[in-house]
C-alpha cells in the first residue's frame, strides 16, 4: 500500500545522503511541485536550504504575501523573496505579442534569479520540483510546449561558475502523489490542490501589453472569480479557472454615470490532461454573481462575458 509517510521517510533520507552538510538552492514559485520540494528539504535538511522566491509582479492577488506567509513564518523555511515588478513591467514594455512576452518574462526570470543566487555563499546544489511526467516529457520530444512550461518554472539557465548538482526528490512521482506527501508536510490543502497557474503569470492573462493598472484590475476580478468559486464549491469541481483581461473599451452604464473600460472574460474548464478541455457549464446564478461583483467592485470594468470555447478549438489560456 502506498503511505506517504514511508515515502517522505525515504526521500528524506535519500536527500539527507546525497546532499551530506552541503547547502542547497531552492526557486520557490508558490505552485505544488516546488512548494512540495520546499517542505520536504526543510524536513530534511532544515537551515542547509536557502528558497529563491522570485515575484514578478504577475502574481495573483496577495500571492507573493501568502507564499511569505506559509514557508517563512509558518514553516521557518529561509525565503528570500525578491520584488522584481518594477522590472518586468519595465520589461515588457511595448511588447504585446504572446510569445515574445513568454520570452521577455522567462529570460528575466532567469537573469533574477541567477542574480539573487549568485549572493548566495556555498551552494553546492540546486534543488528542482521536477516530476515524473515532466522526466517522461523531456524524454521525448524537447519541442512541445510541456517543456518549455517547465524550463521556464525550473530555471534552465544557471549561471557556469555556480556547477550545482541537481536535488529532485519528487523525479519519481505523479502529481496526485506530489499533493498527498505536501498535506502530509502540513502545507494548507488550499495550496496543494490549487489549479496550475501559468509561469509568465498574469502577463499571458492581460491580453497584448502588460501594464500595471490592467494587472492590478485583473488581480481583483480573478480573486472574485475564484472567491466566489470556492464558496459555492465550484472550484473543485473545474480544473482551471481564471479572469483574462480584454483591453477592448465598452460603454457601461453605472449608479455613478457612464462607463467606458475594458472588459472581462471569465474562463472555467474540465480537462483531465490540459490537452483538450470543454468549458465549465457553471450555474447562470454564479456567473450572475461574479458579474454583478466585478463591475460593482472595480471601477476600471464596463462589462463581464464567460468564455464557451472547448480546447479545441481554444486553448485554455486566451494567449
Ligand atoms: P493552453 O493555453 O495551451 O494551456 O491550452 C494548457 C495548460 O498549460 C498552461 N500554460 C502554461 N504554463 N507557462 C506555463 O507554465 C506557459 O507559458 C503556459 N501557457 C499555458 C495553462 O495554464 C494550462 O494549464
């Protein structure tokens, strides 16, 4: 029978033998895999363990705050978080197609990263998040997206003079196994079982340039969304959920007088793979709600519209 007791035992002492008393370099993202990882080494290996946690700005709402929160104060991980929102907007900056954003942000992310590292005395090894779909994934093909999902939350690029050995502790295991160990870890079930979050953040979620009011609308409206998800009990029940931002003005009409702002899409999906997906068919009083709450609430949002494209022809992100 699978326990995941036994299996933190043994990956705690796998660790424990392979990194002896040298001390280990972590990036923390706030996702599963590496939030896993983080609790585990900290299990093994305690003040040996330094975590990277980069913030570009992208973040959802309070998330950068919430990561703070549970490895540093609750665990007593050693987090040193760094504010880069001033230079990823800075950054992208007149950019507006999709994947040149994918490339700014990944290659800044990166570029911080190996600097904060670099700060870092006597590091001899660097730990990764990486499971075993991803081991399966780089095996084959090195072109398809999977891969450059996780190149970009695993950090590809490090810097030479740093020669790190490599920590994977959870190479063996599916994500269902992933999560099971993290509860067992006592990290909040909230967490664990979040939906994926995209590595370039919010900037693949505000379509065409980033900017930092369209970010701060979009981090409101999502947490509505997902506020407003959790407590009717849909949020479990989708796969995916998130708000996209719609630079298109449209004329609303307030308590307070005419509107002419941008507009909100909402996008919930069932998938098992991420592969294909069909869209959420979430109760018309829900959606009701949201709406009403987003345009009332934020003052920057004419209209809001549910998205009712599978995957295909849509992918579930709208860039
Ligand atoms: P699409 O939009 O291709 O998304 O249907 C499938 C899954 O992949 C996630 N996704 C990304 N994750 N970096 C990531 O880390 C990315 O650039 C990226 N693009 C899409 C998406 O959120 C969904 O779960």
């Amino acid at each position: 029978a699978w326990k995941p007791d036994s299996i933190i035992d043994d990956a705690i002492a796998r660790v424990r033998e392979q990194v002896g008393d040298g001390h280990v370099l972590l990036g923390l993202s706030g996702g599963v895999d590496s939030s896993v990882v983080a609790a585990l080494l900290h299990k093994a290996i305690g003040p040996q363990l330094t975590c990277v946690f980069v913030d570009h700005g992208l973040l959802r709402h309070h998330e950068g705050d919430q990561v703070m929160k549970i490895f540093a104060d609750h665990l007593g991980v050693k987090v040193i978080r760094v504010n880069a929102e001033q230079r990823f907007l800075s950054a992208l900056q007149g950019v507006s197609d999709p994947e040149a954003k994918r490339k700014v942000i990944g290659k800044l992310f990166v570029d911080v990263f190996d600097e904060e590292s670099a700060k870092i005395d006597n590091v001899q090894f660097l730990a990764q998040g990486t499971i075993y779909p991803d081991v399966i994934e780089s095996a084959g093909s090195k072109t398809g997206k999977a891969h450059v999902i996780k190149s970009h939350h695993n950090v590809g690029g490090l810097p030479a003079h740093m020669k790190l050995k490599l920590v994977e502790p959870l190479r063996e295991l599916f994500k269902d196994e992933v999560r099971r160990i993290g509860v067992e870890l006592g990290l909040p079930r909230e967490m664990v079982y979040r939906h994926p979050f995209p590595g370039p953040g919010l900037g693949v979620r505000i379509l065409g340039e980033v900017t930092k009011q369209a970010a701060d609308t979009l981090r409101l409206a999502d947490h509505i969304f997902i506020e407003e998800l959790r407590k009717s009990g849909w949020y479990d029940k989708t796969s995916q959920a998130f708000a996209v931002f719609l630079p298109v003005k449209s004329v609303g009409v307030t308590g307070d007088g005419r509107r002419y702002e941008p507009v909100i899409a909402l996008r919930a999906v069932e998938t098992i793979d991420f592969m294909t997906a069909h869209w959420a068919h979430l109760p018309y009083e829900l959606l009701d709600v949201c709406s009403r709450r987003i345009v009332n609430e934020i003052a920057g949002v004419s209209r809001v519209v549910y998205d009712v494209s599978g995957k295909p022809p849509a992918t579930i992100e709208w860039e």
